[in-house]
C-alpha cells in the first residue's frame, strides 16, 4: 500500500470538484457560510426577476439585465464551492487509496488451539492476535507480544528505510497498513473496527469532519458582521434613491449588496482551512484537527523528550579510542571481530563504523567460530575463534575482572578514557584479545542529524526550545550542546514535563511536545501541540494531536511554518478581499445616482462607459477573482522567517495595497470588453 500525496491535480479530482460544486448549492450546505448564503439568496432573486422582471414593481431595465445579473451571481457560487471541492478532493483521492487496500488485506487470527484463520482485517477487534510474516502487511494496529522484524512502513511515511520492532519496550507498537520486510511478528490488536490509524487517517484526509478553528470562527462571525452592516446600508439606500427620485432596480441593489461584502474571503475561507491540513498531511505529519494545525503557527516554545526524539534512542558505536601502546588498527579490527555475530543495535552499529574505518572481515574467517552471548551475568559477548583467540567487549570492570584471570595487566590510562567518556555523556566498551586489553568502544545516544542548523531556524523564528531527558546533568547538557537547544531539563519524570509546560502556558505562551514513549503521553496531552513519533507507543500516539509518520522531531518546524502560512494566507485574503471593496464603491455607487446626481461623475475616476458597464463589470471582477485566488488558498502565502510586526507590515502592503490596485485595473478591463463588444 502506498499513500499517493500528489503534487499536481488531477483530472479526476478536477472533474469530481465540478460536479461537487453544483452540489454544494443546497441551501442547507450554504448556509453554513453566511456570506456566500446571502450570495445564494441573490441568485434565486435575480433568477426570478430574469423571468418575471416586474416581479417585485414597475422596472426599467430590460430581462437580459437581470440574466446577465444572474449569471454572475451564479458563477461566484460555483467559484467558491469549487475551491472548497478542489481542497476536499485532494484528500479524497488520498482517503480512495487507503480505503482499498484496508478492504484488500486479509488476517491471520491465532486461535485458543494455536491454528490460525484467514479473515478480512475490516473484521478484526482488540485483544485479537495476529501473525505476520515476511512480506506480508500488518492487517490493523497492535503491540508486538512476540517475535523481533524489520518494518516497511513506506506506505505511511513515503522513506524506503525499514525500522527496527521488537516486543517490549517503546518500540513495540505496528500500524496497520505498513509491511513485514523481515522475520515475523506476533501482534496484538489494541484497536476496534472503525478505530484504527488507518481508519482515523482516512477520516482526516478525507477532511469530512475538519471542525472549524477558533480563528476561524472568529473570522466567519467577522464577515457574517460585515454582511449584515452591508444588508442595512444598502436597505437604507432605498428610501434615500426614492428622495432623490432615482429608481433602484433590485437587481442592482443585489449586485451592490454582492460586491460590497467579503465575498472573496467568504468563498475561499474553507478551503484555505482544508489545504492548511491537507499540506501538513503531505509532510507526513498526521494532523487530528485543524486547531492543532493553526495553533502550531502560534508556538512560542517546544519541548522535546531526548530518547527517541532528539537522539536515535539506540547506543551506537561513536569511536574506537586504543589505550597506550596499541596502534588504532588494532583496537578497531578486535571491536569488529567481537561484534561481527552481534546482532543488537550496538553490536550492529560497531560493524558499520569498523567498516566506515575500512576494516573488514571475510565470512569464512570466522567459520566454526565459537559465539560468546551477552548475559547478565558476565556482561561480555564476544568470539573465540579455531586459532585459539578468544574476543570480547563489555562493561569496562567485566573486562579487567576477564583479562586479570587470564593474568594479564590492566592499561595505566584505561581509567582515564573510560571516566572522560562517561562524563561526556557515552557508554564506554573495553574490548580484550585473550588477556590484554586493546581499549575502549565509545557508545552514545547519537543526535539525529542536521537537528542543530533547524534548532537554529526555530531560534530565529522566535521559538525557544527545551530537551527534556532522565539522564544526569553532566551527560544532559553535553546532549543539549550537541543537539542545540536553548535550554534543557535533566533527571526529568513524566511529571517534570507537564510542570514544564504549564509554566510557559501560565506565561501565555504556547507551547508544542514531540516524544514517542508512553512516559511521555500525559505532556503530549497538556500541550497546546502534541506531536507524536510514529515509532512509539500507542499510547503517546492516542494523547497527541498529531503524528509525524517520519519520526523525525525536526518535522515540527515545517509543521510550524504550515500553521503560520495558514494564518497569514487567511489573513492576506480578508485583508485583499477587504480592500477591493475601495474600487468598488468608485465603480458602482456614481453609477446608481448619477442621473440625480451628475456631480458624483468626479468620483467615476476610471471613467467607466456606463452604469450599467459599471455595475456589470464590478460583478463580474467579483467573480472571477475568486477562481484567480484558489492557488494562493491551496498553496498558502509563502512564510518566511521574520519578525511577526515584519512580516504583518509586508502582507498589508502587499495584499492591502494590491487590493485596492487590482480591482481597479481589473473593472476597467472588464468594462473596456463589454462596451467595445456592445454587451452594454
């Protein structure tokens, strides 16, 4: 299975957005948005008067008025609910795709007799076990109970590298829908039907129950307030035309009514709400609502759980440090030969770096090797070989206890190396070739890359950064400088995370939590953002606000700037669709009264043919700028890393100046057309 995250639009989903736009026309749905609601009660109007023109009294203009009126108003309509479709369809496509393959993949069901029966993974419940083997896709979410395989988990976070999942531990929770690339597991279904990731991300994707953001309904009340002081001015305009004998025709007044409130907002508001989701969702960053989304464009501080999150969560092999006297070859060829038949991520991770180093050792070298397991009760592993070698790494004192009952000596510096890597934070190895000791394998939780240089954009986007992690200060504040947060909090219990974070909030602030352990659940949960790592627990998954299907903290920051464009973007239009009303009142209000009136001609600065060119190419403009502004709604206004008085000062030139420009521009083009076609 593979989730399709296009790029381009499709045919398809352009066809279906048509269609839904029409659709979209039921008065129940539109009234839902109160500004386009009062657009839809034009239209019918106006639909009416163009067959019956002296339906409402006496009229002068001619039915074709009223069509051409109608018309208008009927595109408008149809702009706005294609946006909205447009938005929805991207989703839809995504949701289409995870719906067959969840309908296709069939399960494995361990009975009490230890058989096992195929079903249909729609079928299954919690507390069910499953088998899977190599190749095969997990039918629904679970706990690893038994078994260790790498996981293909492609088909939800797009990265081709397998992950490592085991039973036990925080890394023991599988997703439905992600793939069995080696061994098998046994697995635990912890989800009802309906309840599933998957069945959550279908939902989401789909955008079916996106709830409204409060700066959303802030913004919906704001235009349905607008709207209505438009409806009262243009009520008040009547008695005024009939004192000053100017007959008003109701079509006119809908049009005036029409381009005066903030249409252009009102019909892109929706699905500028819907693409911010349905961008963070192409991120790989699994958004449960759109509040999370637009709350994340308002963080003031992250706290991140170090394990897992800022470090890989695995001890790897950083260095081979020798003691005196044995040459770095040696050292380096001894760890690779004590870890060659090492499958842990250790033992794994000192191969590769031996390897990196350009040592290497052919398989038949160690054939009829003996393997020394790791127990707990010697805490070494290693080999010993036909020659006669025998081979071994573990905690230092394991080794020197080792080595001194073969009668060797312990190094002079051995001491020295083992306190300076234990001070910086690593997990030092003692690696031994019968009874000496060769040196030191330097262990650590390594910091995932490039973390520092996004810490830094965070820094600069204002947003202050805190490690929390259990370790002890010396080795905290080494990982902190390695990672390059601006604070850290060490020797940290689940209880000290959510003190954390209500401290900053009691500030005012907000503040956003990644982690992936199921310690770290109840601060995702008190976060104004939570999100969690995919390769965590259930748990940390089920009390966050969003996933990140790539386990990668760093995600936050494009998750970030994706609230913060979605912000500006609805910002950028209300402040564009505001500002064109300017244009409009020179084009339309000197063409209602200048026949009373002809010293308003002054205000028809663009010297318009005609009142009724005026009025019909300011409607026509209010039309057709709605489908011209869908790729910034669906896009979003590009954010760049600025102050936040910067970056509103840049928008309202742009966007606020713009706004009044283009309209301008734009209605006399459109009025130029219609009088040198002879329309009007």
């Amino acid at each position: 299975m593979a989730v399709e995250r296009k790029k381009t639009l499709t045919k398809d989903i352009l066809n279906q957005a048509i269609i839904d736009s029409f659709k979209k026309l039921n008065p129940w749905v539109m009234i839902k948005n109160p500004v386009m609601f009062v657009v839809e009660v034009g239209t019918v109007i106006t639909f009416l008067l163009s067959f019956v023109p002296d339906l409402f009294g006496a009229t002068e203009v001619g039915r074709s008025y009223n069509i051409a009126v109608f018309l208008i108003l009927l595109f408008t309509l149809l702009f706005a609910n294609f946006a909205e479709a447009l938005a929805e369809g991207r989703g839809k496509a995504q949701a289409d795709s995870l719906r067959k393959t969840k309908s296709d993949t069939m399960a494995r069901v361990v009975q009490k007799d230890g058989s096992y029966k195929e079903v249909s993974s729609t079928t299954l419940r919690k507390g069910d076990i499953v088998r899977i083997e190599i190749g095969e896709i997990i039918p629904s979410d679970g706990e690893i109970i038994e078994g260790l395989a790498s996981i293909d988990e492609s088909a939800i976070t797009g990265e081709s590298a397998p992950v490592i999942k085991e039973a036990g531990g925080d890394f023991s929770s599988v997703t439905g829908g992600t793939r069995v690339a080696s061994d098998y597991i046994v697995v635990k279904v912890t989800t009802d039907p309906g309840e599933s990731f998957l069945d959550r991300m279908i939902a989401l994707v789909e955008g079916a129950k996106r709830q409204k953001t409060p700066n959303e309904i802030a913004l919906t009340t704001l235009l349905a307030v607008l709207t209505l002081i438009f409806l009262i001015v243009i009520m008040t305009m009547v008695p005024m035309a009939q004192y000053l004998n100017v007959k008003l025709e109701i079509s006119t007044l809908i049009a005036l009514l029409v381009c005066l409130i903030p249409t252009t907002i009102g019909g892109l508001l929706s699905a500028i709400g819907i693409a911010g989701m349905d961008r963070v969702t192409q991120f790989n960053v699994l958004a449960m609502s759109g509040k999370a989304v637009e709350a994340a464009g308002d963080i003031d501080t992250m706290i991140l759980d170090k394990t897992g999150t800022i470090t890989f969560g695995n001890r790897m092999a950083s260095e081979f440090v020798p003691v005196n006297g044995v040459p770095a070859r040696d050292i380096t060829f001894a760890a690779l030969q004590a870890s060659v038949k090492d499958e842990t991520p250790e033992g794994r991770s000192i191969v590769e770096l031996a390897n990196k180093l350009g040592e290497s050792w052919p398989a038949g070298a160690y054939e009829g090797a003996e393997v020394v397991e790791f127990s707990a009760e010697t805490r070494m592993s290693g080999l010993n070989l036909t020659t006669g070698l025998q081979i071994r790494k573990g905690a230092v004192d394991a080794i020197k206890k080792y080595a001194a009952a073969l009668g060797g000596k312990i190094p002079a510096d051995l001491e020295t190396i083992t306190n300076r890597i234990a001070k910086a934070g690593g997990t030092p190895l003692a690696v031994a070739v019968n009874e000496r000791i060769y040196g030191v394998i330097y262990l650590k939780d390594t910091v995932k890359p490039g973390l520092k240089e996004r810490f830094a954009e965070l820094r600069a986007m204002g947003i202050k950064t805190v490690m929390c992690t259990g370790d002890n200060p010396l080795t905290a504040a080494t990982i902190a400088l390695e990672a390059g947060v601006d604070e850290f909090i060490a020797e940290a219990k689940p209880e000290d995370k959510i003190a954390a974070i209500k401290k900053e909030q009691q500030e005012g602030k907000l503040v956003a939590m990644t982690g992936d352990g199921t310690n770290d659940a109840p601060a995702l949960a008190q976060a104004d953002v939570g999100l969690a790592m995919n390769s965590g627990t259930m748990a940390a998954k089920e009390a966050a606000n969003m996933i990140d299907l790539d386990s990668d903290p760093t995600k936050l920051l494009s998750v970030i700037s994706i609230g913060k464009q979605l912000l500006i973007t609805r910002g950028a239009l209300t402040t564009f669709s505001i500002a064109n009303d300017i244009a409009k009142y020179f084009a339309i209000i000197p063409a209602m009264f200048i026949l009373a009136m002809p010293q308003l001609q002054s205000l028809n600065i663009m010297n318009l043919a005609s009142p009724e060119s005026a009025i019909l190419s300011a409607l026509i403009f209010n039309a057709i700028i709605i489908p011209l502004l869908i790729p910034i709604a669906m896009k979003g206004v590009k954010y760049r890393a600025m102050s936040a008085n910067r970056l509103l000062s840049r928008n309202v030139l742009l966007y606020g100046i713009g706004g009044v420009v283009v309209p301008f521009i734009g209605i006399k083009i459109i009025d130029m057309v219609l009088h040198g076609l002879n329309i009007v």
